[in-house]
C-alpha cells in the first residue's frame, strides 16, 4: 500500500483543473511545519494519497481529515477533526464533485476503502465516471478525527416489560451518561447545521466552486439542511431513503402501509401460506395485538453471554417493536408468523440483548436528532395517527419525553418546514422501506420544481443505494445526471420481484387457526 503524506489548505484544486502536485507541495509543507506546535488549524485538510488492492490491480484514492470549528458560534471553539475520502474521476471531467454523505446518524462509509464492503466500493467507483467522488464522515464520529466517547448505563429489568416511561427515563439516563463521558466537548454543536457548514468547509478546503450531494437516510435529510442553509454551493443532489427535515420520526401509517405491502407479496407466497391465520399476514399482526393487550408472557432463554437461564416479560410495547425490529423484508413474515404461532424464544433473545444494552449506538444519533426535532404540525400528526394503535409511539414518544435532556439547542421551524428550491434533485425510495416510508418522498418532492422521482418496489431501506447491482441502465442515468444535470434517462419505477421469503423454523401446524 502506498501512502504519501500532504498536508493543504484551501489551495483550490478542482476536478477541472488538476494543480500540479509539486507546485502544491511546496506550499503545503510550509503551512505544515508553521502549524506543527499550534495543533490543526480550523479549515485545514491532512491528506494521504493512498492505494488499495483490488482483484486485478490497485485503485488509488486519498484518504483525508478536515479540521473545523466545534462550535462556529464560538469564537474560543476548539478545533474538531472529520475524515473523508477522495476518488479522482476517471477522465476529465467539468462536473462538481460528488459528496456522499452516510445514514445514521452514526454511521461511515469508509469501510468501502478498507475492502470489508466491495459491493459499496463497486458503487462509489461507478459515479467516478461523472466526477470525483467523497465519501465524508460525520462530526463525532470519525476515527480519523474526533469520536464522542460513549457511556454505557444501567440496564433495563428483565422481570417487567418495557413501558414508555421506563424507556423515556432509560433515554434520560444516558444522555446524563454521554454529557459526563465527553467534559471537553461542546455537544451542542453536534447539530445538523454544523453538520452542513462542515460539507461548505470540505468543499473550500479542497477548491470546489459548487458540489453535488448524494446521501440516504439521515443523509439525505443532511443534505436537505445543506441545501436550505448553503443553496448556492449544491448543483444538484441524488436522495435516497428520504427523510426531509420534518420527518425524522416515521408517521405510523406509513410504516403500516409499508408492511402491508410487504404482507401482500408474502400471503401468496406457497412457502408461507401453510402458517398463515385466515385474513393473512396483516391479521396475525391484529391478533397478536390483541393476544398481549390481554397481558404479558414470561420467556426462559439461555444468555449467549453468561449461559445463564434468563426470564424475559414481554409485553405490548415490546411487541410494538418487535413488529419493525428488521429491516430485511424477506424475513419479516417467518418473524411475525413465529409470534402468531407462540414461538417467543429468538424475540426474547433478542430483547434480553437489547435490555442489556444501550439505547444507542453513537452519541451523535440522539444529539442530532434532538437537534432537528419536530414540528408542533407534525406532532400532532403523529400523535393522532390512527396506527399509533397498532404499532405504538415508540419511534417518536422517547424522544420528545427526553428532549430536554440533551444539549443541543432545538433549530426551529424555520429550518423544518419545507421550502420551494429550483436545485435539481433526484429522489429514490424503496415502497417496502419501513425506515423511511416512500410516503416522505411523495409528499417533499413537489418542493422541488426540477426533481424526478423513482420508486423502487419491493425495495426496502438500503436498496436503493445498490442499483447498480440490477439495474446498469439506471445507474448510467444517474451518473449522466451527475455529470449533466440530464434526468432524460431515468425511470419512474423499478419493479423488483418478491424475493425468496424465509420460512419459520418449525414444522407447519397441522391446521389453521
């Protein structure tokens, strides 16, 4: 592996019009050696150039951290380091490069340049025919720069199911954690608007005059809030999984119709209808509501951990969640048919894992969510959301209980509501996604008076992402948008076929309930 070492700031390379490395060389390694013992200076990038095996060859890339303020509304605010990675295009190329930006929050796409996800790294290189390409972590949480320590706390009791003011306490709790576990950090500029004044640094430092966007889940609702506060750096922007400002919590109904999409296929499925109660899958939901509604069931399991006999009450908010625990449509009807048909262990395995646990994975995922919030508009709507009934509140009711809990300061509607832009974008979103419902797509789209929407049936959250898997003609429509801004060549659908469902692990009952 080649690695060489340069250090730059703002020395307006762009994909157009390549400086010639030694001319740059001469000025970075002064600035350098200036700043050595003053520490990173806010607006600096670190680069290494580096190469990464591949089957036949190696693919060069430059692996990066760019420094910027922890909070710009501070004038003492310390300096933060966010990494990223640079693809140069194939061939010359005049497009604005494409910055990718990851889900979570809490989540990094990098690993695509570590050879632990080829599938990712097949897709990042296919957009390199447009433009370069960076993949750029979030503040926070980069192991090439500043990673928020995460605490860990009490665990949630086996002997009683989960209610929501438990869990809202539990939530509570561990912001209490997190704020104890990074004194020397500022939390309250880990917001979604630092988070888009950091792409409008990336792109300074490293030359850019403007940029295209292509981000999925939270990154796509980053990439909204890039597009409201920095309208004039983005040429064009690609979303899918789309969460818009104002939508960070699921509307029940959404979900529901999702699974009921899901349920359709899965009714017709030869493998399935032997466990099926009359009505289909949808019904064992409703009666599965109404089995523990009547009250909680208590569940022996081994713990993987001590081997140690557990037992684990589950009640109705667990089974609330319980209902969207996976994302991977192919086995959420084995799931819920093996609750319908009284088989608790793996579902109480898991709970057991989950009580014991944290409610979060990163830091970064509850600050910024808070961050962001709700609108009252919206509240109410979820709120009086007829499937709250079935699915409960749990995606939204701990958040608003522990709201006050978090430092980050609330952004306003101003920044939520949703507003009239000309930038060209393309959405996608898959009609199975129950993390981001398709729904959210339809309803933002409108708002932008050059966007073309694609929906992508029986698709689920990530998807979308992987088109080129099966679809090479879709991917080469949106690398020409990319590079041209042409939507000519993009479709309004993709229709995938059902896939293979996975079957419950036991034998068939000998008949139907």
């Amino acid at each position: 592996m080649l690695i060489e070492r340069i250090l730059y700031r703002n020395n307006n390379l762009s994909s157009a019009r390549y400086r010639p490395w030694a001319a740059c060389a001469a000025l970075v390694m002064t600035w350098g050696a200036a700043s050595a013992e003053a520490g990173p200076i806010a607006g600096s990038v670190e680069l290494e150039r580096r190469t990464l095996d591949i089957g036949g060859g190696t693919l060069a890339y430059e692996l990066g951290t760019l420094y910027v303020p922890e909070n710009r509304a501070s004038k003492t605010s310390a300096v933060i380091g966010i990494g990223f990675a640079r693809l140069r295009a194939t061939g010359p190329s005049h497009a604005p490069p494409i910055v990718v930006l990851p889900g979570g929050p809490g989540y990094s796409m990098r690993d695509a340049f570590t050879g632990a996800n080829p599938s990712r790294l097949t897709m990042l290189r296919a957009h390199t025919a447009a433009a370069d390409v960076i993949v750029f972590d979030q503040r926070g949480f980069s192991d090439r720069g500043t990673v928020l320590a995460l605490p860990t706390i009490a665990p949630l009791p086996l002997d009683q199911p989960t209610t929501m003011p438990a869990y809202a306490a539990w939530w509570r709790a561990f912001a209490k954690a997190a704020i104890a576990a990074n004194p020397a950090r500022d939390l309250s500029a880990y917001n979604v608007v630092e988070c888009a004044a950091d792409v409008d640094d990336l792109r300074k430092a490293l030359g850019y005059d403007k940029i295209s966007l292509l981000g999925g889940s939270f990154g796509s609702q980053w990439s909204f809030a890039v597009m409201r506060l920095h309208p004039e750096i983005v040429a064009r922007a690609l979303l899918s999984a789309v969460e818009p400002l104002d939508n960070g919590f699921d509307m029940p109904s959404y979900v529901r119709a999702a699974l009921q999409r899901i349920a359709s296929d899965a009714d017709r499925d030869p493998g399935l209808q032997p466990y099926l109660p009359p009505g289909g899958l949808m019904t064992a939901v409703r009666e599965l509501g109404e089995r523990f509604a009547r009250g909680p069931v208590t569940v022996e399991v081994s713990d993987p951990k001590t081997g140690k006999r557990e037992r684990v009450v589950l009640g109705l908010g667990d089974l609330q969640g319980a209902l969207v625990a996976t994302t991977e449509p192919s086995e959420w009807p084995a799931s819920i048919l093996s609750l319908y048909h009284g088989r608790y262990e793996v579902w109480a395995r898991a709970e057991l894992a989950a009580r014991r646990g944290s409610p979060f994975s990163s830091v970064i995922n509850p600050l910024i969510d808070s961050g962001i919030g709700v609108s009252a508009t919206r509240r109410h709507q979820l709120e009086a959301d007829p499937a709250v009934a079935v699915l409960g509140p749990w995606d939204f009711a701990p958040h608003l209980a522990s709201r006050a809990a978090w430092p980050t300061p609330d952004l306003g509607d101003a920044l939520r509501t949703p507003q009239q832009s000309s930038i060209p974008v393309v959405f996608v979103n898959g009609d199975w996604d129950i993390n981001t419902p398709v729904e959210n797509m339809l309803q933002i789209a409108p708002y932008f008076s050059h966007s073309h929407t694609i929906v992508v049936h029986r698709t689920e959250h990530a998807g979308p992402f992987y088109l080129a898997r099966n679809h090479p003609a879709v991917i080469s429509g949106i690398v020409e948008f990319f590079r041209s801004g042409s939507m000519a060549g993009l479709p309004a659908e993709i229709d995938h076929p059902a896939p293979k469902f996975a079957v419950p692990a036991f034998p068939p009952p000998h008949a139907r309930r």
